[in-house]
C-alpha cells in the first residue's frame, strides 16, 4: 500500500515551498543537511537563521560545510534532483 501524502509544513503552519540547507561532507558521504522547511513569507528569517547556524558550527577535521543554500521543495524528490534558487539566494544576501 502505498504511503499517503502528508503536508510538509513551514515552522509558521503554512505549506513550505522550500528548503534551507547546505551540502555537508565528511569526506566519504555527502548530503544536504537542513536548516529550515519554509514557505515565502519565512524564507528570509529562515535562510538569516540558517547563515548564523552555519557560523557557528565547529567542523572536526576532514568535514567541509558550505554555505546555505535554498532550494525548491518538491515532493517525492531526493536532495540533488532539487533545483537551486541561486536567484533567492542573491535577493537575500542583499537584503541583510
């Protein structure tokens, strides 16, 4: 049987629209680690959140953590099948 749909929601309630994150590796695996599920309105204190997470973190050796990035959400899709909104990403960094 196959799994039914379930909302993914921003921190707000509303239907999130993207995902907040930044590729991490130890050196053997990579992935996306996430920062934030946010829909447009959270967008912009989500990825400011996410930056200052980033600042903070401590790496040991051989980790490498890039910046936050923002990225379309989109059901059923894995990590790199999701689109980069580099354009979102731009608006944001100016903004602060």
């Amino acid at each position: 049987m196959p799994m039914s749909p379930y909302p993914v929601l921003c921190a707000c309630s509303a239907p999130a629209a993207f995902k907040v994150a930044a590729r991490w590796s130890d050196g053997t695996t990579q992935e996306l680690k996430t920062y934030a599920l946010a829909c447009a309105a959270c967008l912009p204190s989500q990825y400011a959140r996410a930056v200052a997470k980033r600042a903070a973190c401590h790496l040991t050796l051989g980790e490498v953590l890039d910046a936050p990035g923002v990225y379309d959400l989109a059901r059923g899709a894995r990590d790199k099948q999701l689109a980069r909104r580099a354009d979102l990403e731009a608006e944001l960094t100016s903004a602060t």
